[in-house]
C-alpha cells in the first residue's frame, strides 16, 4: 500500500490538492447533482493516473534524485510493467465515467488524458523540453480540470470566471516550475532540458515568481468583477502566500509548506463563490 501510495502522489497534502483540483471548477457553477459528482471523480482519476505514468517514465530521473529515490523504488517494488498497466487502466477508468456524464466532460478528461501521455512518453516527452513541461502540466492537472467541471454543473460563459481559471493555470505553470527546481541534477543526467537545468535555479525561481504576480493579477481581476473588491482581496492574499515558499531548497520543505499554502489557496478559491 505504501508504493501505491507514493505512486499516485497521495500523500499529504497532495491528496487534498488533487480533490481540490477536480472540484473546485463546479462551486463557480453552485451546482452539485449526481453528474456533477461523476465529472468530479472521472477529473480525480485522470489527474491521480498520471502520477503512476510519470513515475513510469521517470525512473532513470528520480533514481538519482535523492528525495525522489522513493518513487522509483516504489516503481522497483512493483513492477514496471505492472505500474504501466495500471496508469492505462485508470486512464480508460476515468474517461469512461466522463463519458457516462455528457461529450463535454468526456472532451475535457480525453485532453487530460492526452497532455499526461505527451508530458511522459517518448517522443513527444514534453518534460524534458523546456518550458512546454511545465505549461502543459498546468493546463492538464489545473485549467482543464477546472473547466470540465465547470461544464458539468452547467456554468455559463463568464468572462470573469475565464478570467479566474486562467489565472489559476498561469499559478499552476508556476508552481510546476518551481516543483522542478529540486530535480535539476537527476533531470541533467538523463538530458532533460528543463528550465532549471538549461538556465538556471535563479532563472527558474525568477520565473516563477513572474508567472505568480500574473496569476494574482489575473485572480483578482476575475473575482473583482463577479464577486466585487473584498472577495478579490481575499482570493489574491491566499494566492499570494505562495510567493513566501519560493525559495525552499528541497522537495521535503517544498511539499510541507509551498504546496500546504497552495492547497489552502485552492479552497479558498473554491469557497468563494459558495460565500459571495
């Protein structure tokens, strides 16, 4: 249980990240029946099967990175054909409970499903291509899921809340830039070009912090016009903590205090619209 656990990247706080993630899209729609829940679990699971694919792939890369070693172990422990098998099952899993919900919802888990094959798997492997990796992360695992279940609680086109989700895809970029830093020497090893590896640690934290103010800017403009100047203020400053994790050196204080901070930000987010 333990491997599978580290495969999935269920430990705390990502379990709740990934939740928040799947979900929080359809509180800007205030509605939740059966089909809204099903979209949310098929979000869940495409998100939760990419993590079984990436260790997969990345085996060569966390084996030579020290706080990361524990998940090609996992990979060792099971078996890698077996970890493979598993990823595809899930992946066929979760885009059969969005089609059972409507073509919109299977539309958006399906390019899910896809950016994750094209993030890990040769040879397209966008991880190791600059700033594709983290973008198209971003997108798979933080702008589609929200949009899709977004789509099923019936919402609307609102300018505002585009304005909203791609802020929160630009924090997303960010975040997934910043989660990389640690992994620069396995990810040079293997020739990964990440952007840490081709320009830098500083560059990537610059970076990142730039992606952040323009997530905030985005955030906060998107709640100011749907919800008015208090609920924007208090969106960008639980976004905003973020910003006090940038500089943490290594995966362990990464995943204890930035992605705790990017967690409580998601559900504030997310409860919001429910308080407004």
């Amino acid at each position: 249980m333990p491997a599978l656990t580290y495969l999935h990247r269920l430990e705390h706080p990502f379990g709740v990240h990934y939740a928040c993630c799947a979900a929080w899209g359809a509180c800007y729609a205030t509605r939740f029946d059966l089909a809204v829940v099903i979209a949310v679990l098929a979000n869940f699971v495409a998100i939760i099967s990419g993590n079984p694919l990436n260790a997969y792939a990345d085996i060569r890369n966390d084996i030579h990175t020290t706080e990361k070693r524990h998940l090609a172990q996992a990979v060792q422990e099971i078996g890698a054909r077996k970890v493979l098998a598993l990823a595809i099952f899930e992946m066929i899993f979760a885009e059969a409970l969005a089609i059972a919900v409507s073509w919109r919802v299977a539309v958006g888990v399906g390019l899910i499903l896809v950016l994750y094959l094209a993030y890990n798997l040769e040879p397209i492997r966008l991880k190791r291509r600059g700033y594709s990796g983290p973008v198209v992360l971003a997108i798979a695992a933080g702008l589609l899921p929200s949009v899709t279940a977004y789509a099923a609680a019936g919402g609307e086109a609102d300018p505002a809340v585009w304005l909203v989700f791609s802020g929160v895809a630009a924090l997303a970029t960010g975040r997934a830039l910043w989660w990389a830093v640690p992994d620069r020497v396995g990810d040079a090893r293997v020739g990964s070009q990440t952007p840490a590896v081709v320009y830098g640690t500083r560059h990537a934290i610059n970076a990142t912090t730039q992606l952040t103010v323009g997530g905030l800017l985005l955030v906060g403009g998107g709640l100011w016009f749907r919800f008015g100047v208090t609920w924007a203020a208090v969106g960008v400053a639980a976004c905003s903590a973020f910003l006090l994790a940038r500089d943490l050196p290594t995966a362990k204080q990464q995943l204890r205090y930035g992605m705790s901070m990017a967690v409580v930000s998601t559900i504030v987010l997310a409860a919001i619209p429910l308080l407004a």
